[in-house]
C-alpha cells in the first residue's frame, strides 16, 4: 500500500503523520486526532482538486458553514495560532509539483502522466499554475537526455519512494527554482474517490470519440482489435462514474479537435473541478462514511512531503482566492510557445526548448506574476497583433527575454532570431500592417521603448528574402521588432545571458 509519507528529512517530525509499508496509522492514537486526520485527508483531496483544475476558488468566505464546522475550526485555530511559516513563505513564493502516475496494474505505471507546477504567491494571493508537457526533454543523471516522464520511473527502479523528490529535484534545476513541495496520486485513486463520491457531473463540450482507448490488461492481446475500445461520450451534461472520467480525461485519440493533446488537458481540468465542485458540497462534510472512505483512497493512492499543518496552512491561506489572481500557463510548441518539437538520439518525438536552453524558459517562470495590464492586454489580443523579434546586439539571450514580456501583453511572438547586424543602437518597430493595428503598436512602442518606421532599411530586406526563400509556408508578423543597445538598458530584467 502507498502511503500518506514525509520523505523529506529535513522537514520537522511534529503533527506530521508519517507511515510504511502496509502499516496503519498508530490504533492507540486519540479518536480527535484520527478524525483531524481524516479531515486532512480530505483537504488534500481538495487541494489536488482545487490546483489540478487550474480554478481556486472556494465560492465561500471564511465565515461560511464550511470555516465553521467544529473540527475545522479547531484546525484553523491550530494553525493561526502558529508561528510556523512554509518552505518559501519568506521569499514570498511557494513552488508545489502536483504529479500524476499510472500506478499499479497500468502499462508505464510510474511514468509521470502530468505534471504541473502550482506557485502561490502569499503576499498578492496570485497562483499560477505551469504545466509542463511530458515530452519534454531533459538531462537526467546517468541516463544522458532522457523525457521528463521517465524521471519518476527511473528513481522508483533505483529507490522506491523517491520517484517525488527525484522530478522535484530535476525541475528545480530545469527552472532555476526550488520546488519546495510535491503531491503524486495516481489513477486508481482518482477513479475510487470519485466513486466515493457517488460520481461526478461533467459539461462535455464537445462529442468525444476515440476509437483506439486500451482496454486494461489486454495490451499484449494477439487479436489486436481486442485491445482497444470505442469509448463515446456525448456533448452536454453528463454524470460520470470513477472509471469513465479517467477514460474521458485520459484519451488521447479523439476525431477531430478532441485529439490534441491541448483538448485532453482540458478535459482534465473539467474533471478535476467536477471533483472539487463534489468535495466541497455540503453533502459531502456531513457524510462522515464517506469522509472516512476517501481519507483511505487518499492514505493509499496519495505521497506527499507535505505535513498535515502546511496542507491545512495551504488551504487557509488560498481558500478565497480570486479568480482573476489566477495564471494559467502551458509550456508548449504553438505558434507562440517556448517549445518546439524535436527528435532524440534513438529517434523518439521530444520538446526542446526554441531558445536552444532553457534561460528562456527560466525567465519566464522567475517572472509569472509580473503581469501586464488587463485592459492593455485585452486590447492585443483583441486585435490578435504578432511579432517577429530579432536581437540586434551581442548580448546573448535579450529577444528571448525580451518576447516572454510582450507575450504577456497579448502579444503572439511568432519567431525570434538574430539579425545579422549586431552594431545596432536604437531599437526600431516596423510596422507591416502600415497602421491597422494602431492599438497594439501603441502598446509594443510603451513598453519597449523602440522607434516606429513603416519602411524597411534595404539590408533587413534582403535578409528577410533569404529568409523567406528557404521556407514553405513563411509567416508575417504584424510587426517585427529588432533590438538594439538600448533595449537591454530599458529590459523590466537584469542582464542574465542564455
């Protein structure tokens, strides 16, 4: 049985509730304290939910009848009355991996299936949330470059318990970042919580079928039809049980726009806010059988450094969090993503970086919470204005910075390169569509400090045409923005080369 662990060494052994092999929790310990345990269990059920589904909010207040049920509010009063603080509570950033695995009886059962970066920002109440795609390749000790899924796996081979601690490790060091915390369940626990549940209700947006879902335990059938089922699920409203929300979060094989792999993170946010929607009912906090039940899914399908008083602190900090203090980010390979798709050594599909390392990538995560104004930003986006940046200079790395703070302006960067003069002073904006995205120009021009000028000079012309000659299907921007001297003087961010 997995247990509800600490494998921290250096986190403190108080009110924490620490077990091992197929042990119980201590029989002897006071029935207040089981039941504090139980409820925690639950919170942490909540806290998946709540983060995974990328919507933190509680829709109660802190004087509602959930603050106000007797046992939480003995929690409450444990935790206000401690002067404790959480890892990164001081530096006013706490990073937490939310990870979700296979788990037994499941083809690649320690492969992480996603992964999730939750930062909580206590001083503004901001989280963002940063998923980070399972392709991704990364540099794994011992194993040269490997997919950031396999990490979990590889330490579960060498060490089991550590698989949570090992891809902590390696994100940390990807992004520059501690990670201070991790969850990991996996998937029957999510389908037997569900379950206790008495099932979900999903709004399906759109009719899912996918003709070639693996049918557990049939993946080595001779008669290969037979390892695969037609799984259909209507668009509208539908009550789902434990096994059809996995299937329905999980498929990756849907006709038409339900079979990217951006329609089926999607899916999972819907389930996983149905989950919340259920955990957080009234019902449910009245039903102390069910409670119990699902504090042992959690206790059997749940590891996690993370002590019962810094849950239950998590909880009581982010519990009323707004909806707009909520970024939601993925890592990926459109348009205007920091990743593209790549090719590894033994010729498997992979991510990498568009930057050619992850300084990028890096920067954009030290700079989450530094966010551009709603209304500038609506404005973009409304007028759905690209750009095409070019560094003009020597300084390594300043148009990859440079793009990860106009796209939070709306801005869609649709590629960024060198120019092949590097001598450039004074940053220049041309502008392609000659005036038509007036708004956005105005926005671009504020924030970079850069001249405007409808004509280009001769020598960018010629290196465009090159440029344009050896593509397909060239793209252009509504504005392309070549970087001067200058643009590292007026850049938000000190001088941090790729």
């Amino acid at each position: 049985m997995s247990e509800f662990i600490n494998q921290n060494s250096e986190l403190e052994n108080d009110n924490s509730y620490e077990t091992s092999g197929t042990s119980a929790p201590n029989s002897k310990e006071p029935k207040k304290k089981l039941k504090i345990f139980a409820y925690s269990f639950v919170f942490v059920l909540t806290f998946l939910a709540v983060f995974t589904s990328q919507i933190l909010v509680s829709g109660q207040s802190s004087t509602s009848w959930f603050s106000n049920l007797p046992v939480l509010k003995q929690i409450k009063d444990f935790v206000q009355g401690s002067e404790r603080k959480l890892k990164g509570e001081e530096s006013d950033r706490i990073n937490i991996l939310l990870l979700g695995i296979g788990g037994k009886g499941h083809d690649g059962a320690y492969l992480t299936d996603t992964i999730i970066l939750a930062s909580l920002e206590p001083s503004t109440k901001k989280t963002a949330l940063i998923s980070i795609p399972r392709d991704l390749a990364v540099p794994v000790e011992g194993m040269g470059q490997q997919k950031i899924n396999a990490i979990n796996a590889y330490a579960e081979s060498k060490d089991p318990g550590s698989g949570g601690l090992a891809v902590s490790q390696a994100v940390s060091d990807l992004l520059n970042i501690p990670v201070d915390y991790y969850i990991r369940v996996d998937f029957q626990g999510f389908i037997n919580i569900i379950d206790e549940l008495g099932g979900i209700e999903v709004e399906v947006e759109n009719t899912l079928d996918d003709y070639s879902y693996p049918i557990l335990g049939n993946e080595d059938n001779p008669d290969y039809n037979s390892r695969y089922e037609h799984l259909h699920v209507d668009q509208g409203l539908q009550t789902m049980d434990g096994g059809l929300a996995l299937k329905y979060a999980r498929s990756r094989h849907g006709v038409g726009v339900e079979g990217s792999d951006f329609a089926r993170a999607k899916r999972q946010q819907k389930i996983i806010e149905a989950v919340k929607d259920k955990a957080l009912s009234a019902s449910l906090l009245f039903r102390p059988t069910a409670i119990s039940n699902i504090a042992e899914q959690l206790e059997d399908h749940v590891i996690t450094n993370l002590k019962v008083w810094e849950m239950i602190k998590l909880w009581d900090m982010f519990k009323d969090i707004k909806k707009e203090n909520i970024i939601n980010k993925v890592l990926d390979n459109s348009t205007s993503g920091l990743l593209v798709d790549g090719v590894s050594s033994a010729g498997a599909y992979i991510l990498v970086p568009r930057s050619g390392d992850f300084a990028e990538i890096q920067y954009f995560v030290s700079s989450i919470f530094s966010d551009a104004p709603r209304e500038a930003k609506t404005n973009v986006t409304k007028q759905k204005a690209t750009v095409e940046v070019r560094n003009g200079t020597w300084i390594n790395g300043l148009a990859s910075k440079l793009a990860v703070d106009i796209e939070k302006y709306g801005f869609t960067v649709v590629r960024i390169g060198n120019s092949s003069r590097h001598n450039i002073e004074r940053s220049v904006i041309y502008d392609l569509t000659y005036g038509e995205k007036n708004e956005s120009l105005t926005i671009l021009k504020r924030n970079t400090g850069a001249n405007v000028s409808l004509g280009i000079p001769d020598w960018l012309a010629e290196e465009i045409s090159r440029e344009v000659a050896n593509e397909n299907d060239p793209i252009k921007p509504d504005f392309l923005l070549v970087l001067g001297q200058d643009a590292d003087a007026t850049h938000s961010g000190n001088e941090n080369p790729e």
